[in-house]
C-alpha cells in the first residue's frame, strides 16, 4: 500500500516536472521578453510545489513502510527514491523558490547582455547567484556530511566526488600539454597536404543558408536515431537539449559561415536526446527511471558527436547530405580534415576533441576556488584570463563574451556540472572501445549512416539501465572497467597524433 501511495506521489511529480520542463523550454526558446518576470514566478512557485509534496514528512512513513514491499525494480526505485528525497530535505522550499527565481532572471539578463559582454552591468547579479549557491552548498554539506562543493557535484553525478575527478583531470592536464603542440603540428601538415591538392580552394567566403543547414541537422538526427513522433529541433541563444522524454525539445543556433558549429551542436543534444527517448517507460515517473547523473548523459551526447560526428567513415554518410543540403563543394579529406580541427579557441561549445577538456579543467578549477571561498565574483574575469593562458595561451580579460560570460551554466546557477563534460568523453570513448571489440566492422555502419547496431547496444547497456544502478556499476558491465581515462587518450593519440 505505500508503495502505492509513493507511486501515485511520483506520478504527480512527474506532471508538475512535465509542465516546468516545458515552461523552460519555452523560456529559451520563444517566450516573450516581457514575459521573464512572470515566467520566473511561475517556475519557482513550481519548484516549491514539487520540493514540498517530496519533502512532506508522511512520505518518509511511506518509504520506511515500503521497504517491505521492495524487490528488484521496486528495491532499487525506493533507493533512488530515498536518495533524492534526502537531497530535497537538504534545503527548506521558501530558499528553493526564492533560488529558482533568481536563477531564471540571471538567465534572461545574461542573454540580453552576453551579445556585448557587458560584465560589469552583469556581474551584480551574477555574484547574487554565486552568493545563493554557495548557500545551498553550505545547507546540503551540513545535510550530507560533504563538502561544500562535492554536495553541488552531488546533485548532477551521485557518488562522484572532486578528490576522483581531480587525479583524472591531472592526468589529462599533464597529457594535454604535452600533446597540444604534437595536434598542431599534424593539422598544419594535413592543411599542407589538402592545400597542395588544390582541396582547400573555395571563391570568396561561404555563407550556407539556414534552412540547408536545418536540413542537414534534421538529415543527421534521423540517422542517428531520433524519434521525431517525441521530439522536435528548434533555435535558441545556447544550444541545449530539454523537455521530457515523450517530447524532447533539441535547441541550436546556426552561424552563416560555420555550418559545422549547428551541426555539430545537433549531433551532440542528439546524443542527450536519444537517451532520454531509451530510458525505460515502465519507471519514466520515478526517479529510477531518470538518466544516471550528467556525466553519462554526456558520454551519450559526446559519443554521437565527438566518437561518431568526427569519424572519418560516418563523413562517407554525412558528406553527401551536406552536398546536397548546402551546396557544398567539399571532398572527404576536406571534411574529415574540418570535423578533426584542433585549434586554440575561447569558445568551449565550439572546441574541438583535444582542448575542450582544458575548458572544463579550467571551469572545475575556478568553482573549486568559488566554493573554497578563495575566487569573489567580482574576480573571476582575471582568475579565468589566468588559466586561459596557461592552458591554451589566450586572454579573455578584454572579452568577457568569449570568457566567463559565455556559458549560460553560471548565470543559470548551475554549479558542480562541468566535470560532467569531460568525465562523458572519457566514458565515451570506453563505450565505443568497447563497441568497437564486439562490432569489429562497425566503421561500415557508420560509413552507411546505419546506428542500429551502435543504439542496440546502448540501450541495453546505458538507456535501459537509467539510475536503477550506480554509474559505476553501469560502466563496469558495459565496458568491463570503471572511470579510466587512458582509452580517451589513446583515442586522442590515434585521431590527432599521426
């Protein structure tokens, strides 16, 4: 019987999730901007409805009286269930309405003024941000026994704590260093050898149109195999992937010159896409049946972008398509060269398969500082021109749009997630290392735009596992190890280093 209670409990939660979801969607997407305010207050005062109803106490009656009644599904969703409860009962409902508010103003200022990177009119709400998550880090440390920031990480990948991130990330600092230059160098002799054939001439600058490039994303998409009857593709200032299972909403933004940066973009909130259009029907409702934390959601959304969109057999596919949809005159050398371009930037959603960790390193580095109490706000522009330097020898001090202001993460109050980008491309990479043993000729797939083969496996093995199981425990029956990173580096080595 209280399962049942807790059952019902869950399915109301769903729906008030459902209706924020796409609330939020809307938000980034088409809503009014006189419509913030009210949009804010809306999505707050449902966000307090949800931590309310989770938090009464006659629900942790129910979830000791049902442990009677849980076995298999039942046992690991009341764990789950239990679990996320106790991060709910970490902060009181008037803090997480008046945090969720606040979040969603800074988000709809930090568009109106990323454009001119005006950070001086946005750093006051940015630091009220910063001064509310460090608030809710101190309430969930005290809750957890955790350390301030490891309770942030908590709440985007459970069990996954700054002291394993950090010896990963140093092994991937100390590697990068030393392998950037060596990537340089083999771009400069794959352009030399593509100039010398005459492949890299083209009139003028290009400008391929926006609806050939909706095109080429909704044609990639299909081909990876996005459910069209439960989701959509749509524009926004950032992309990202949102809405819920039964209707994901995929954002992007597209760039006249640069087809590959929507195109990409695609692939990757694909990647997100398809894994919650796997997850298991039967506990869409509990928080079981949820993704397992944001670095697996990522090693999915990476894997489809990075493993695959930069594979030299998936642009045998994808070619063809870009002809077609853009006019593009193109050979494959020319495009696997444009897919495998490393350089330095400043964008991180932009960087290619070598540097983007050092973005993230940089982002954990500055946050571990934040909620260390050793970085202020009002210093993170020189604190971030520090590292940048150091990591990839550029300076963002006189632009603070290609700098702190260019993630929507931070004005969005979302702390403790960007471990979760690099943590997926390691995983990735072990998930098609592991691929690649039992589907020894899976290049032919990809050269045939066909993932069957590839989503088969994933589901079994990542999708339809959810949070029934740690992400450990998931990547240990997938691909036989837990969190390594040298397969990401031998991938790295054997796609840029020769």
């Amino acid at each position: 019987m209280s399962f049942a209670k807790l059952d019902e409990l869950c399915r109301q939660v769903a729906a008030l999730d459902h209706a924020q979801s796409m609330l939020g969607a809307d938000e980034a997407t088409h809503m009014a901007p006189g419509g913030g305010a009210d949009r804010a207050d809306a999505m707050a005062r449902l966000a307090g409805m949800i931590h309310r109803m989770i938090t009464d106490p006659q629900v942790g009656d129910w979830l000791a009286d049902a442990k009677d009644e849980g076995d298999g599904g039942k046992a690991a969703a009341l764990r789950e269930f239990a679990r996320v409860r106790a991060n709910r009962m970490a902060l009181p409902a008037q803090f997480v309405e008046r945090q969720t508010a606040a979040r969603l103003r800074s988000e709809q200022l930090w568009r109106t003024l990323k454009p001119s990177g005006n950070w001086k009119a946005f750093l006051p709400t940015l630091a009220g941000v910063i001064a509310l998550a460090r608030e809710e880090a101190a309430m969930r440390a005290a809750a957890s026994g955790l350390d301030p920031y490891d309770a942030l990480i908590e709440q985007y990948d459970p069990g996954t704590r700054a002291a394993a991130i950090e010896p990963v990330f140093a092994r991937l600092r100390q590697f990068l260093g030393e392998f950037l230059p060596v990537a340089l160098a083999v771009q400069r002799r794959r352009r030399e050898k593509l100039a010398a054939r005459g492949e890299l001439a083209s009139p003028g600058k290009p400008v391929y149109p926006l609806e050939g490039q909706r095109a080429l994303g909704l044609a990639g998409m299909a081909a990876a195999g996005f459910d069209f009857a439960r989701g959509s593709l749509s524009v926004s200032h950032h992309p990202f992937c949102g809405g819920v299972p039964s209707d994901v909403r995929i954002m992007t933004r597209y760039r006249g010159g640069d087809f590959l940066s929507s195109f990409m973009a695609i692939l990757h909130e694909t990647g997100h896409a398809l894994y919650e259009q796997g997850l298991p029907a039967e506990w869409a409702h509990w928080p079981c049946g949820k993704a397992r934390g944001m670095a697996m959601h990522e090693s999915q959304s990476l894997f489809v972008e990075k493993q695959v969109g930069r594979h030299p057999a998936f642009w045998r596919f994808a070619l063809p398509l870009a002809r077609k949809h853009l006019k593009l005159d193109w050979k494959h050398g020319r495009a696997v060269y444009e897919a495998q371009r490393v350089a330095r930037g400043y964008i991180r959603v932009e960087a290619d398969e070598v540097t983007y960790p050092l973005h993230v390193i940089l982002r954990f580095e500055l946050e571990a500082d934040i909620f260390a109490g050793r970085l202020a706000a009002a210093d993170i522009p020189q604190a971030w021109d520090a590292r940048m330097r150091a990591y990839l020898g550029l300076g963002t001090l006189d632009r603070p749009a290609q700098g702190p202001m260019q993630d929507v993460h931070w004005p969005a109050g979302i702390f403790g997630y960007f471990p979760s980008y690099t943590l997926g491309a390691v995983m990735a990479a072990q998930q098609w290392r592991a691929i690649a043993r039992t589907h020894r000729d899976i290049e032919k797939d990809l050269a045939r735009g066909d993932f069957s083969r590839i989503n088969r496996w994933r589901d079994k093995r990542i999708w339809k596992k959810a949070s029934l199981h740690p992400a450990d425990a998931i990547m240990q029956a997938a691909t036989g190890s837990g969190l390594d990173p040298e397969p990401f580096i031998d991938h790295l080595r054997a796609r840029y280093g020769q």
